[in-house]
C-alpha cells in the first residue's frame, strides 16, 4: 500500500506528524508518492513510521526517505 499525497501538507509538527504502520516492513519498500505539484523530500519527513516489534519484543526504529522508501534506523 501507498499514500499518495496530492496537495501541500500543512501545519504539521512533530507533535501531530501522521503515524503510518506497514503492513510489512521492507528496506526500500516505497511507501509514499506525491502528485507532481508537491515535493517528496518536502512530505516524507512529515510522517513518522510505527515501530516494528521483532520476535524477541524489541523495537526497530524504521524512517521515510526523502524518495519515499522505508529505511530501518541503525
């Protein structure tokens, strides 16, 4: 699944940055796409990305690149 952005987002803040949860998590999947009035480097770090749990209940951190792919934090 991708989210598909067609408009500028605003007012947004780390407080209130939209959270989305992947239904996988895959390195390089992508994950947003942008019409072609908005910027994706402009978008991408306006959402935050649900942590992943692994089988031995530990958290990966997972980000959004600037092209809109999954990227698992080191």
């Amino acid at each position: 699944m991708t989210i598909n952005i067609s408009s500028e987002l605003t007012a947004i803040t780390d407080s209130n940055k939209p959270v989305i949860t992947p239904q996988s998590y895959s390195e390089g999947v992508q994950i947003l796409e942008v019409a072609d009035t908005v910027l994706l480097n402009d978008a991408a770090p306006k959402f935050a990305v649900t942590p992943q749990t692994d089988g031995d209940g530990n958290q990966i951190t997972w980000e959004i690149t600037t092209e809109g792919k999954l990227h698992q934090v080191e």
